[in-house]
C-alpha cells in the first residue's frame, strides 16, 4: 500500500473538478451580488456535510444493510440507501441551517446559486476522496474527467433543487422543500444506480448491460439539468415580477 503522504498530492488534483465548476456557479453569483463571504460559508458547509453521511453509511453496515455486493438489488440499496438518501438529506438540512433566515437570502434565484455552491462543496471532498484511492496516473486522469463531466455538477444540480425550494420557503412560504428532496434523491440514487449496474457490467464484460447501465445515469443527469434550469427560469420570472411590484 502506498504511504498517505505519497497519495496527497494525486488526492489534491480531485479537488480540481470541483473548483472549475465553481468558477463557472460563480459568474452567475457575480451577475446577482451575492456576497463572497455567504458563498464560501455554503461550500464548507456543503463539505463539513461529509461527516454525518460516512456517520450514518457507518451505521447502515453495522445494521447489516447490504452495501456492498455485485448484484442489482445491492447495487440499487447502495445507491438509494446508502448514498442518495444520507447525502441529499445532509445537504437539505445544510442549506435549511444555513440560509433560512439570511436577509441577504432575498430573491429566489439565490437558492439555485447556494445549493450549487452546497454540493460542489460536498462533491470536492469526495472527489478527493477518491482520488486517494489510486496512485496510478491514467485511472487518476480517468477518475477526475468521469468526475468532472458527471458527478460534481450532478451534486450542484441536486442540492440546487433543494435550494430553489428553500428560497420558496423562505419568500413565499412555500411548502416544496419535501417533494424537492425526494426529486434530489430520485435523481441521485438512479445516476448511481446506473453507474453501479455499468460497474458489475463492465467488471463481466457484458456491454449491452454496460451500455444500459450508462444509460441509466446518463438520463439521470440529464433530466437533473432540465429540472433545474426549468427551476432557474421560473426564479427568474418570479424575481423580476417582484423587483417590477417594488
């Protein structure tokens, strides 16, 4: 095994994939004021949101749900239960705690912007995470493109949909928050479960069920990134009504 030490600076490029997409969630900061300080207090509350997720995953092993395995029903528990469910729900009460009651949390938009900057921050320290468990520069490489491409804006537009209904809540009084985390969920636990099944394809070089694995997350994904700029432009409408009634 190599020492930890050695492994560091492979695990420092994981934060790479996630600090790119923050620069791109933060042009869309710029363009709305938001202040600096409230953005970066979202990202390491977004990261700190790890440790109560690998508390409860620690938990569930201890109970003796099966995580860990290589057949579809492990598979589907690993990514509903055992990932999407603790980590949406971190991340709901993350921004809950965290924005609420903010008076620079003033128009709807913003909650699309903190619950981006919420998940990319936990997406960074998972990525790096990852990143240490391979020293060995092409998966390395391979991990991070994967990553960047799929995972970490996955993790922005998930807690995004949270963040738009915590906005709601907070300006309207809306009640969304629920329904939101269950589509963050959804979301979530099938881009995994899609990942999961092409993993165990992959591994008995079956490539029409690695193809339908990959499918699988793929439309995930891609339904996550419609929901939320469906989300982006329904703020946006709403926003610009208000600033017009002001």
């Amino acid at each position: 095994m190599t020492p930890l030490v050695d492994r560091l600076p492979f695990a420092l490029l994981g934060a790479v994939p996630a600090l790119v997409v923050m620069l791109l969630v933060d042009r869309l900061a710029e363009a709305r004021d938001e202040p600096r300080w409230l953005l970066r207090h979202a990202t390491v509350c977004g990261a700190l949101v790890i440790v109560p997720v690998l508390v409860v995953e620690l938990a569930l092993v201890l109970a003796g749900v099966p995580l860990r395995g290589h057949d579809a029903g492990t598979v589907a528990c690993a990514a509903f239960v055992g990932a999407a469910l603790p980590e949406e729900l971190g991340k709901a009460a993350c921004l809950l705690w965290l924005l609420h009651r903010r008076v620079e949390f003033h128009r709807r938009g913003d909650g699309i912007v903190y619950g981006a900057r919420v998940g990319l921050g936990f997406a960074l320290v998972e990525t790096v995470a990852w990143s240490l468990t391979t020293t060995n520069p092409r998966q390395l490489l391979l991990l991070l493109l994967a990553r960047a491409c799929l995972s970490v804006p996955c993790h922005a537009l998930w807690s995004a949909m949270m963040g738009y209904a915590v906005a709601r809540r907070r300006i309207d009084g809306a009640r969304g928050l629920g329904l939101a985390a269950a589509g963050a969920i959804a979301a979530h636990g099938s881009f995994d479960f899609g990942l999961g099944l092409a993993q165990l394809a992959d591994q008995s070089a079956d490539a029409p069920a690695f193809v339908r694995g990959a499918a699988v997350a793929l439309l995930a994904a891609v339904a996550s990134l419609v929901a939320v700029h469906a989300l982006l432009q329904r703020a946006r409408t709403r926003d610009r009504i208000d600033a017009a009634n002001e």
